[in-house]
C-alpha cells in the first residue's frame, strides 16, 4: 500500500481498505494478477489465495464452480480457462464467530484486465462477514474487471458480503456470482457504487436450499453521465419457509441504469419481496425491472416500483425551514440513499454511511 501513489491511496480508502486494520481481522490484496498481501489473525477463519487452497484441500473441487457454471456465459468462460486462477478462498469452520470484517482489495493498477476467481465458505453455525473493495488507479484510463464468486453458507451459518466499487470512467466491470444457503442459513449481500465507470453488469443469484434459509440483497448505485449500469439480484426458493428481499436505491446524474429483480417461488410457505426505487436528478434513465415467478399456491411475492424527480414542494419545504436549496436537496438525497440494513453489523454500515458521504459532494 506504502507504495502507491497518495492518490491512489485515496481511492483504496474510499473502498473501505483498511491499511492499520484496526477493524478488520484478516486481508486479502490483490494487484491486477499478483496477490501482495494475505492475512489472518481470526482463529477457525483461513483466507488463503486460490491456488493455494485448490492444493491444500482436495474437497476445494466440490465447491470450484459448482454455484456458478464454468459455462455460464462468455465471462465465466475467461476465467475458467486461465490456467493460473487468481482470487480468493475464505473459510469458516463450525461454530466460528467473528464480529470484526474480513477485507478483501481487488486493484486494477497496469494490466488490460483483471480477473479473479473467489470462494467464500462458511461452514455450520459459522458467521462471517467480508468487505470487498474494488478499484483502479487513478491514471488507468481503460480496462476490465472479470470476477467469479461462489459463497456457500452452511446450516445454520451467516455470511454478510458488502461490495464498494470505485472504477475509473473507462473500466468494465462483469462480477458473476452466485449463493447456495443452506438450513437456517442468512446470506446478506450490500452493493455500493456511486462514482463513475464505464459500464457494469451483474446478476446475483441465491439459491435457498433449505428449509427457513434467508436472503437480503440491498444495492445503492449512482449513474454518473456515460455509465451504464445493468443490476439486479435473483433469488430462487427452493425450499420451504424460505424468505427473500430485494431492495435498490438508484440515482442517475446523466448515466442509464436497468434495476432488475428476480423472485422465483418454487415451495409452499415461501415470502419474497422486490422494492426498487430511482431518482433522476439529471438527464439520464433509470429502467426499473422487477419480476416475481410464482409456481404454486404457498409462496407470497410481492414487489414495488418507483422512479422520478425530487418534489420541488419538498426541497421548498425544507428552505422554509432555513435549508439553502443545495443544502435541501443534499438532505433529500441523503434520506433516499439512507438505506439501513437489519442485522448489518455497525462496522459495515458505517462504511455505507461514510460511501454516502463522499458521494454526495459529487451531485
């Protein structure tokens, strides 16, 4: 870290890497294909380089693309084929706790792409929770991330994945990921992305296999003029007296933004709901897409939707009350993003507070 750049410090930092980890208990760093820094100081918890795991442990086969397929599509297939895969593998073992966030640095500094493979394992009765910060240098003015992550929460196990991107206007970026949680299991997935980039795409999806498993998907994103942004999240259902939620806050300041959801109900005594909201501030689009699939009688899927303007009757309401018309609109900005995520520890939603705040300065 000591040797980059100040400025690309900065952009680092704004991903939530902490450099002292003095809230963190393990790190994984990762500069376009060369791994700098892995370390854990949380006992029952492993983060080891890919690689490395892959030859540890002959059972790491049992979990190498099986939630996400090799030949999903034109990206896995990149990755796939590389004969030295890259990324990150985090394992909980039975019964491990840890409060404190485990942080995981993807930086594309030089080369043309970055692609990472990552497998995030927690075991039963495991609870983990991993900040992934995703950057490039300031001086890179084009490039793309490919990312593959496969997260496999056991009976009984908890997983919180909170991801900040912070590109450069010309990068790419095609994360494809996918989630298998188990009996009593709670999968939570926060996505952050409020400066500029070139183009993302994504479509997360959890597939709930046992019974009373959980999963919440929350993303706030802001589409600055020339980005192109196409998210969403997916959830299957596939056993009884599981429950899902969807939630997306989007801004667009001149970008597009296609906003999908996927609810797909396939057991009896099953819950699921999609709430999409954008805000145009600017010239740009914000298409909203949610979808709820039902199979049989038992599910309950619901959804809302809803993008346009900030009311002028609300930013006149708040200058009668001795706001300036910035001050009132950064306010109104700042309640709409307020995104609070049950269960989210506070450490994290500090860090999408502090993601907020800095974002604002750039409406």
């Amino acid at each position: 870290m000591e040797h980059l750049s100040l400025e690309d410090q900065e952009r680092l930092a704004q991903t939530g890497l902490e450099v002292g980890m003095q809230n963190r208990c393990g790190s994984f760093f990762q500069i376009d294909q060369d791994v700098v820094q892995t370390t854990c100081g949380a006992e029952g918890i492993e983060m080891l380089p890919i690689k490395v795991a892959l030859e540890k442990y002959d059972w790491m086969r049992d979990y190498y693309w099986n939630a996400v397929p090799a030949d999903a599509d034109k990206y896995t297939k990149y990755v796939a084929k590389q004969e030295t895969p890259q990324g990150l593998v985090v394992i909980a073992h039975p019964g491990v706790k840890v409060a404190m966030p485990l942080q995981a640095c993807l930086f594309l500094r030089e080369e043309p792409v970055q692609h990472v493979h990552n497998i995030f394992i927690a075991r039963e009765g495991s609870e983990i929770h991993i900040i992934s910060g995703c950057a490039s240098s300031w001086q890179k003015e084009r490039g793309a991330h490919i990312a593959v992550t496969e997260i496999y929460v056991g009976k009984g196990a908890r997983v919180t994945s909170t991801m900040i991107h912070n590109w450069g206007a010309g990068i790419s970026v095609f994360p494809r990921s996918a989630t298998i949680v188990e009996e009593d299991g709670t999968f939570l997935s926060n996505y952050i992305c409020m400066q500029p980039v070139n183009r993302v795409t994504m479509y997360p999806t959890a597939r709930l296999v046992g019974k009373n498993a959980v999963a919440r998907f929350s993303s706030i994103v802001v589409a600055t003029p020339g980005s192109f942004l196409d998210l969403g999240s997916r959830t299957i259902l596939a056993a009884e007296q599981t429950s899902t939620e969807l939630i997306s806050r989007a801004i667009t300041t001149g970008g597009t933004v296609i906003s999908r959801g996927h609810i797909l109900g396939e057991k009896e005594n099953t819950r699921g709901h999609i709430e999409c909201k954008g805000l145009i501030l600017k010239d740009g689009t914000i298409h909203a897409i949610p979808e709820i699939e039902g199979t049989l009688t038992g599910t309950e899927l619901s959804h809302e939707a809803a993008v346009g303007k900030i009311a002028r009757h609300e930013i006149e309401y708040l200058m009668a009350r001795g706001l300036s018309e910035d001050d009132a609109t950064a306010t109104i900005i700042r309640g709409f993003l307020d995104v609070k995520i049950s269960g989210l520890p506070e450490v994290l939603q500090r860090q999408i507070d502090d993601a907020i705040d800095k974002a604002e300065s750039g409406f």
